[in-house]
DNA sequence: CTGAAAGCGCTAACAT
DNA sequence: ATGTTAGCGCTTTCAG
C-alpha cells in the first residue's frame, strides 16, 4: 500500500505538500497539485485514514449506540442521521447496544477507544448517572428518545405525555367516552409518559380514569391480543381502545377480529409509532407519528454542533408528535 | 487523555508492558499488572484504538455497505453480521451506498481508507468489473445478496431461482392450474431469477407460462396493486398469483379486496422475502422466507475467515429458500 | 507556495 | 518478566 512519502517521492514534491493535496487545504500551485494527482493514481494511493486521525486528532467519524440494528423503529432514525452526518462530511460508526447495561457500556467506550468526535446514544440500560457522569468528562454526546433531567441538554426526544394525550383526545373527539388503554410497559419511561397523556385527555374531557378498561402490556404484538382478549369481557363498556404502540395494536386488532368484532364499526383503535407496517393491516391504522426519521436528524445537528461547532438553525429538544388519520376509528354506535 | 506513557511512569514500568496489559498478551506478573490497572484507574486511562491500529495495522473492524440502515430487509442482514462479528470481537463500521454507484465507490474507499480488515459488501449500483477488479487487489471482501460468477468465491446468496420455482410449486401443488405472477423490476437479477424458477415450475407441471397472466412490477406495494388491478380483468383466467416479493403481494390483496374478491377464497396469493410486516397482512401471507439473518451471518464468517484466518465449519455461498405457510392460499374453487 | 522535522499514541521486535 | 527503541503514515508548526 502505497504511503504518501511514496507519493512525495515520484512527485518530487515533499509529503507535506502531499498532504496538502489531499486535504486541498492551504493553497498548493495548480501544476504541483496535477504533478501529485498524477503521482497519486500510477501508484493507486490510498489515504490512511487511521494515520491521518492520530496526527490531527480528529476522527471526523461520529458514534452511534443502536439497541437493535434490525425493528422499524430505529432504522428510520439511524437513516435520518446518517443523512445530516453525509451532508456534513462525516462518517457514522454503528454499535449495537442490544439493550444491555453492560454491552452499552462497552460499546460506548470502544466508540471513544476509537475516538470518535461525538456520540449519539440511543441506549436504554444504562442509568442516568452514568450519563450524566459522562457529560461532566466533556464528551460530546447527545441521548436519544429518552429525558434526564440533569443533562437536558443533551437530550431529543419525542413529547409522548402530548402523543398520548392526542391519541386520546382523537378517540374523544370522534365522540367515544369509554376508552380503553393497553400500555406498554410501565417501567420503562415512554410507557408511563404515554399513559399520563392519556389520563390527561380523560381528566380534560371530565372522563374518569376507569382501571377495569386498563392492561399493561410490554409493547409486543402478541401482549395486545392478549390485553384485548382480556378486555373484550367488558366490551359493553367501552368502544375504543388507544394502544400504546402500533405492534399491540395489531395485536389487539386480531383479537377484535377473531372475536368477531369489527374494527373500527364495533370498536375504534388508535396506535401509537407509525411504524412501516401500520398502514398494511386491516384495517389501515389510525395512529399517532412518532418522527423517527427527524429526530435522528435533530440528534445529528446537535452532535454536529456540540463536536465541531458548526452553527445550525432550528436546534430542539423535545419533538412535537401528530395524528395520522387512517382507518381505524370511527364514531360510536349507538348503543 | 492520558497516555500509556503516563500509564506507565505513574505505575513505574515501561510503555511496553502497559501496552502488554491492555492487550493481555505474553505473560505479566500478576502483581505489575494490577499496578498498571491502578495507574489507569486513576489517570482515566483509555486505549486509543486509532493508535493502535496505526501500529499494529490492524483495526479489528469490519466495514459494511448496506443499500439503506432502514427498511426491513437489510436490519436483520446486519443485524445477523453483527452478532457474529461480536462474538469473534470484531467491530462492524456501516456506511450507506444508497443504491447509487459513486455513492457506493466512495463509500468502499472510505472503509479502506479506514484500514478496515475486510468488507461485507450490499451493494447494488456498482458494476461486476469493480467488484472483480477489488478482488485483484487482494482486499478481503464478500458480496452480499448477488452473484458474481467470475468471483463467484465471494458471493453469497440465496438461490431465488430455487425460492421462485417453490413459490410455484406450493401454487401448483394446492391445484391451481392458472397461475398469474407479478414480478419485480426485471434488470434487477433477483427478479429474472425469481421468474425463472416460477417458469421452471410450470414447464415442469406441463402448464405453458401465458404473458397475460403476467406484469412486470417494481417490487414496490404500489405496483403490485396496479399489476393486480390489471390482472383482474380475466380473473376467469386465474386463480391465484405469485408476487416476486411481500410488498406487492400486499398491493394485490388490497386490490383484491377493493374489487370484492375473497384472498384466499376467490384467489390465492403467495409473496416473497417473509419481511416483517408479512404476518401482520389480512389474510397472514403465506411467502418464501428469505433468510436475511443467516445470509447476513454467513457474511460474517466468509469475512472472518478471509480477513482473519478463522476457521468456521459451515461456510455456503448459495442459501436454499423455504416456503413460510400462513392463510393466503388455499385450493382452488371448481369454477 | 513549499520543505524540514517533530510528534500523535501505540506495538513489536529485540534485548536483557 | 520487563525494558528499549524503532517505527506505523500522517499532520502541523515553523522556516524560507
């Protein structure tokens, strides 16, 4: 592999100036360039990056914990990213998480072994302290879809209290007043946060909150066919079901199906996400927008602020969700 | 950030044996190491890989080109990879080509540039020539998901050709004897493949394929909907329809379902890939898995193989598909 | 506009 | 078992 020494040499030109080149940095006379250009190609050089970050210092590469590299929900995110951080010259380097408070940690400190100029973590095990500790260690991070106080600063996220609050007041608004609630799992953050909204559009609308009409589920598929097939004992007593993401939706869908109850005559449901698949099920799910796509890209303007003070307009913390208006909620029969 | 030069004048022994420590090689006297770990306790010692590998010239990583970091094919491709570089604790750098040619060009320099070991390659844009002529220079690479007979030794696929004539054959094997099939965009390879195998399976039953029965789609769900909608004029003509993948089997249910036709009770659908969202369809579709998570292992391990020297039991190139059976297909009505 | 030279932080012989 | 010492290939002052 050719070094640029190598370069310099058949130039005959020294490696500074090669290196000058190859970050066109400085100005570098046209011909000496051309004559380096030249040399470059009949030697088939190639930069080494690697090289070039330990003398300047800078890796130009921006971390990012994923819990999962598969699932519908962090692609978009890592995609909406990736494009900021292309825009900006860039890399992304991808570490996968997996949800564990070990592994995260592991990954977050082989990312800055490999110094990387900053950090986006998306990582759910690892506890606040650690974050915030982190932050006094002048690392340049950002954390995604999740809030600690402490370190607000350093956080994107979606406003879930108002996603639940407006999946709800949808329902409410189409004129139900008996709504059920599948939850996900109340431990983790979003899941309360959600079902708070919810209380707040009930609480709003002078709704008692009726725990008889309430199951927690753990965000799987299979936990909102279960919660129906729990709730539809009762089913003269409510007539929508606001379900905390879309996957437990469907779920609760194909329970209401095999039950013979028909979505949304019978019973309205509302999800929450919009992941790819909620506008392929039967029938097509009404559902509150999860920006994943933007606030991967929000998280990337501020890395991108935070690691190489690049100025950048519209820099937020907390994302506003909406309705996306399909199929699955209708008015209440008459009953 | 302290060095291993600081490590080691706090610890009072020489950079080497740091150096020894950090990568737990050759022997250390049990009591000069937790020496050293002290000293790197206190000073908030952290390896700097760039430096590393600089050194040692390697990097202990894997670069990945994918298409796109969404979508629910290439997640559990890397996601696959991913899990078996871990475990062989090995890193995985991803860069996004886009499905575009200087997109993906650049992005393989860049990995080299990075000095990665070796490279998994999903790349769509890039032409054979390239591939081959990387494969001149001796960089250890695998090309996934593709075909290329001259380095046939670096590709590893699944045999569509082998998924299409199974798709067929479980149409055929249910009795239905006129079978329409929408295929996806035809200079794409896996779309001809796929098309011959379901060529493949008629000659076999002695049926003649009827270009009537047939419609070149894009792979997209929109286009499988059109394709149904122009199919569906002789629906006297057929009764069930292969799609050459799960998005526009999705289009043509719901086609189906707009003009009144039972899935599977009037018409028997069968798609392609298993994706995601396959199961969550009214009715469940019945599909040929495509397995992304193995292919994307066997990626890794060709790979480690290649780059490391490994030794791995089980390395294929060519996957065999198999048919997922779920509710969209059933016999056929005597007409 | 270009060259000389001192590192960047680590590894890997080679010694001891 | 540990220390010495050259680099790895590049960037970056500082001169000229």
């Amino acid at each position: 592999m050719a070094t640029i020494k190598q370069v310099s040499e058949l130039a005959g030109v020294s490696s500074a100036t090669v290196s000058r080149v190859i970050n066109n940095a400085d100005s570098v006379k046209e011909k000496t360039r051309n004559l380096v250009l030249e040399a470059m190609r009949t030697l088939g050089y190639r930069h080494n990056v690697i090289a070039a970050s330990l003398a300047s210092n800078k890796t130009n590469t921006i971390g990012y914990v994923v819990p999962e590299l598969h699932g519908s929900f962090f692609g978009p995110m890592m995609s909406g990213s990736e494009a900021e951080l292309r825009n900006a010259n860039k890399h992304m380097f991808v570490a996968t998480g997996h949800s564990d408070e070990k592994v995260e940690q592991e990954e977050i400190e082989a990312l800055l072994g490999r110094r990387c100029d900053g950090l986006i973590l998306h990582v759910e095990a690892v506890s606040d302290s650690y974050l915030i500790d982190l932050a006094r260690q002048d690392v340049p991070f950002v954390v995604v879809n999740r809030y600690i106080e402490e370190i607000g600063d350093y956080c994107i996220s979606l406003d879930n209290v108002q996603g639940g609050y407006l999946a709800t007041k949808t329902l409410l608004d189409a004129g139900h007043k008996d709504i059920a609630y599948i939850a996900g799992s109340l431990f983790k953050a979003d899941a309360r946060e959600r079902l708070t909204g919810h209380k707040q559009a009930l609480e709003e609308a002078g709704i008692m909150f009726n725990p008889a009409l309430f199951y927690e589920g753990d965000f799987q598929a299979h936990s909102g066919f279960e919660g129906m097939m729990s709730l539809v004992g009762h089913l003269d007593a409510f007539t929508a079901v606001a379900c905390a993401n879309d996957e437990m939706a469907s779920g609760a869908i194909e329970a209401l199906r095999q039950e013979g109850i028909d979505v949304p005559q019978n019973c309205s449901v509302i999800g929450f996400d919009n992941i790819e698949f909620s506008s392929y099920l039967t029938p097509k799910l009404t559902t509150v927008n999860y920006p994943m796509r933007e606030i991967g890209q929000m998280a990337a303007r501020w890395i991108l602020a935070r690691a190489y003070g690049k100025e950048t307009l519209e820099l937020e913390h907390v994302l506003p969700p909406h309705i996306i208006e399909r199929d699955s909620i209708t008015r209440p029969r008459r009953r």
